[in-house]
C-alpha cells in the first residue's frame, strides 16, 4: 500500500510526496529513530557507498551528521538545520525522546570503535539547540550497539561493545543530578546475561527485558529472556511460551524492538548468515510469543523503529540485501486497530495532496478538531 490505511496487521509503505520539491534521506543504516504522534525524527547512520563522498562542513561521510524529520501529515521529510555541536558518534548510537529533548548517548564514528563515546548529548526539538551535558560518576566506557531506555527521571544504559570487547554492564544516569552508577557488571559472583551488542532492552515497572543481540560470532535465543531488576539489581531469566505452529523468533542481532500495550514487538535483524522479514510479539503477561501472519516488505536489518502513542510502528532504513544495499524507505503498521479518529485522521492526510492551501481558520471550520491541526507541520 503506498500512503493509504489498510488492517492492522499488513505492513505498508509510507510514500513522501512532492519529493521533486523536497530532500529525502539518502539510503542508511546504523541510525536511530523516535517518533511522537506527528512526526519520526531520524539522527545519524552510515553509507558505505560514500566514503568518497567529500565531506562538507556539515557533514561527516560515510557516517550521516543530520537529524531528519518527517511529518506525518504532509508526508514530507525536513533536514533540521541544528545548532551547537552535533556529536560525530552517529552509527549505533541511541535515542530516547524526553518531552521536546531528544537525548543522544554513546555511538561510534569513523573507524568503528576507535572513535566512540560515552557523552550525553541533548537537542532541543523547539529551538533545535544542541547541548553536551558533562556527566559525574560511575560513566559507562566509550561504547556502540549497547541499548538505552528512558524511565522518569533515569535512563538505563546496557551492554554494548567498544569494537573489540562486548559487555553486559548495566548503568543508571540520574537526569536531576547528571550522575552516572553501575548498577551490574562488577560482580563475578552474580549471573548475567552473556554480552552483546545490537540486543534491544524494553522497561516495564522494575524490570529491563533483554531482547536478543549478538557479537560478531553468535546470535542470542528469544527462548529465554535475560530481565534485570533495578530494585533488586539481580538479573533472571524467564522462560518465554513458543508460538504453538512456529515456536520461537530465530536468533538474530540488529532487529528492532517496541513496546505497546503489554507486548514486545520485534521485526527484522540478521542471524544464521539471513535477513529477517518476520514480525512477533512476546505477551509481557503470558510470556507468550505469536508470530504475526505478515512480513516486511523487504528483510532488514540495522534498521531502527519506534510506535506512536496509537500503536503506529513506523520503520526506517536499514540494510536490505546481503551485498550490503541500504534502504530509505519508511514502512508502517498498526499494532492494534487504531482509534476511529485516529484512522479517519490518517485518511484525511493520505489524501490531502498539499495542505498549504488551507487555512487552520478554514480546517476547523470543517470540524477538525485542533490538536489533529496543531501535527500538520507549518501550516
């Protein structure tokens, strides 16, 4: 399906229009994204196919230093002209959205490893202001492929490797204070999870649930799930129920991983020398994993996803074919059928060839209600 809606459980491309006009991404992989329910940020990635690209005073080739927007209303992506210093870390960095703060820690430049980070680094979405963040503490090493998770006023930082060591480390930054801990991973006599990088980690209540990853010699099983507490700061590992016709999600890496309404998603990802294009769901309740009856359009790996607060998951980018092709395209689904203003909403935006000729005096004169409005960007 281009633009148009179709049932929840049917993977559809989400087309750009007036692209002529318009930038468009160039084809990446190793980037990050979040999304809010107007728009999907995108920061960083990497393109082999430009490494001898020339590098301008804004850009960082092979690696992309850009943040990118796409508004879901006008089908349109924006290149953010940011301010202040854009960290050059930006292939397996992470991302979480804080209010209108994006926050960026770790990642790796040019060459992998040798040039990672353990900074915090923030931009602003409303003035689009970059700002590094000096941190105290216990710091997490200079890292790439771990994961970060946002919980109130702590983040959680877990695993990750420096380009020749993978670790399991567990650390909390304490957003009011700016001061790191090391809440595991010192501890020889407790068990943990093997490390890894390229896993994904989903919070729920107390505990952090770790969801695959690998190291360049091995993928990790979705049978049982490594949970760390952070009350406790003991890990355990459950075991999951198998889908009762295709059991588990085979081992993989570099897949991506959201969370909405009690259930993990996950799609995509490289193990066992193949490309995913599969999509299940693990029931935080049950610990019952379902494999849904569609695929992605196409196997991707070293993609990145995120889910609306509606339960939109868009996909973007990522690896496409084994030769090491990159995709720009944006993909949807709907996790769960969406509310009916929310589906009659998307329609009206699929169908809408240019809202430039409307008026917000004019749009609610039609009865739309305004915080639908206030998403349609520039108007």
């Amino acid at each position: 399906m281009a633009a148009s809606m179709k049932n929840n459980c049917e993977f559809g491309e989400v087309l750009p229009k007036n692209i002529g006009a318009h930038e468009i991404p160039e084809e990446r992989s190793g980037h990050r994204l979040v999304v809010d329910d107007a728009n999907l940020y995108a920061l960083g990635g990497y393109n082999p196919e430009f490494w001898n690209r020339q590098s301008e005073e804004d850009s960082n080739y092979p690696l992309f230093h850009e943040l990118w927007k796409f508004n879901f209303a006008t089908r349109k992506w924006k290149r953010l002209k940011t301010r202040g210093r854009m960290p050059l870390e930006l292939a397996s960095h992470t991302i979480v959205k804080d209010r209108n703060n994006l926050l960026l820690f770790g990642g790796t430049g040019i060459p992998f490893g040798d040039a990672s980070s353990n900074e915090l680094n923030v931009c602003n979405l409303k003035t689009l202001q970059w700002k590094y963040y000096p941190c105290t503490g216990n710091l997490p090493e200079a890292k790439y492929g771990h994961t970060m998770t946002l919980d109130g006023d702590y983040v959680y930082v877990i695993g990750g490797t420096t380009g020749l060591v993978y670790n399991m480390d567990v650390h909390q930054l304490n957003l009011n204070e700016l001061s790191w801990e090391q809440l595991s991973g010192q501890d020889n006599t407790k068990w943990q999870p093997d490390s890894r990088y390229r896993h994904e980690v989903i919070n729920q209540g107390n505990n952090l649930y770790l969801i695959g990853g690998g190291t360049a010699f091995e993928v990790f099983s979705f049978k049982e799930i490594p949970v760390f507490n952070i009350q406790t700061l003991n890990w355990k590992e459950i075991e999951a129920k198998p889908d009762s016709i295709n059991g588990y999600p085979s081992a993989r890496r570099c897949h991506s991983c959201v969370y909405f309404d009690n259930e993990i998603y996950i799609c995509g990802g490289f193990g066992q020398r193949r490309i995913a294009d599969d999509i299940w769901k693990l029931n935080l309740t049950t610990l019952q994993w379902t494999k849904l009856p569609c695929l992605l359009p196409s196997p991707v790996y070293f993609h990145s996803a995120d889910v609306t607060p509606t339960g939109c998951m868009y996909v973007f980018g990522g690896v496409v074919h084994i030769e090491d092709k990159r995709s720009n395209k944006i993909y949807r689904i709907w996790l769960k059928l969406p509310p009916l203003a929310e589906l009659c909403w998307n329609i009206l935006c699929d169908e809408v060839k240019d809202w430039t000729v409307w008026t917000k005096h004019h749009l609610l004169d039609l009865g739309i209600p305004s915080h639908y409005i206030d998403r349609i960007e520039d108007l």
